[in-house]
C-alpha cells in the first residue's frame, strides 16, 4: 500500500495483473492486484461498487450469490409442447 506523508493511506491505487484461479474444480479469470493479492469480482468489476477478496473460496461464494439473486427474478414462461411430424391432420378437399 502507498504511504501519504506518516500516516497510513485508506485508499490505494491498484496495479491489476489477469489471473486464472481456480478451487474445487471451479475455474475464474479475475484481476488480482499485485501489491496486496486482492481478488476483484469479474461481475461487480472495479472501482467504487467494487468486492474484492483475499481468498479463492470467498470469490466463489460471492459468484455464486449473484447467480441465487438472479434465480429469485426468474420468469417461467409456460410453452407448447412440440408436435412430432406426421401428427398434424389436413383436411382434403
């Protein structure tokens, strides 16, 4: 982290490097800082509204609630069975 006179910064100014990580089977290409290893999510990205972590394992929990908001929001729309060929009737004149 960088150094602003004696006192310890509260922001810092991140140097990302593209990483494949990758835990129970789970492969991610994420931005990784250099300087403190924090992980960025690949779905929130960077800046202001950004998460990072320090683990593997938390990044994946983190995805994976995106993907239970997104299942809350589903739509089910009701759809017609597909006739098979052959199963549609013409009348003949």
């Amino acid at each position: 982290m960088q150094r602003k006179g004696s006192a310890m910064a509260l922001q810092w100014t991140p140097t990302w490097e593209e990483v494949v990580v990758e835990s129970h089977g789970i492969r991610l290409r994420v931005k990784r800082d250099k300087e403190t290893k924090l992980l960025a999510c690949p779905i929130c990205g960077e800046g202001d509204n950004a998460i990072y972590f320090f683990s593997v394992e938390d990044l994946i929990r983190h995805i994976l609630s995106h993907t239970k908001r997104i299942e809350r929001h589903q739509v089910f729309v009701p759809t017609k069975p597909i006739e098979e060929e052959g199963e549609e009737e013409y009348e003949e004149e």
